[in-house]
C-alpha cells in the first residue's frame, strides 16, 4: 500500500499556512507471524481516486525498473 503524505507549515503569530514537503510510503501488511500477507485491492471509485492510482502504478514501474538498474551494475 502507498501512503501519500503531505506537510504544512504554519505561522502560529499569522496564521499562514504553506506546504513544505511532501512524499509517498510504501508500506506492507504483515500476519501474526510478521509474514507479508495480501490486502484486498482498493478500487477507485472516483476520477481523482483513478489518478492517484495510476500515478502510483507508474511509480512502482520506475521504483522496480531503478532497482533493476542498481542491480546490474552492483
């Protein structure tokens, strides 16, 4: 499962608030055991639901294939 995660900052004095960061987690469910075990799939119901799993797919592609890359040369 990814997890997107985004951080604001805010001025307490004003109130502002700005983003300063941001990034996706990977993160796995595990058993009892601490083995990893199957979630069932989520499915996007919404257009904005939709993107953001594509855009998660396509990361995954690249994480795999830049793991790939890493490999060979290692």
């Amino acid at each position: 499962m990814e997890v997107g995660i985004k951080v604001i900052a805010e001025n307490t004095r004003t109130q502002e608030q700005r983003h300063v960061n941001s990034g996706f987690f990977t993160m796995i469910s595990v058993d009892d055991s601490g083995k990893p075990q199957a979630v069932p799939p989520l499915e996007p119901g919404t257009p904005d639901e939709h993107r953001r799993q594509a855009a998660a797919a396509l990361r995954k592609s690249m994480r795999q294939e830049m793991e790939q890359r890493y490999a060979a040369i290692c």
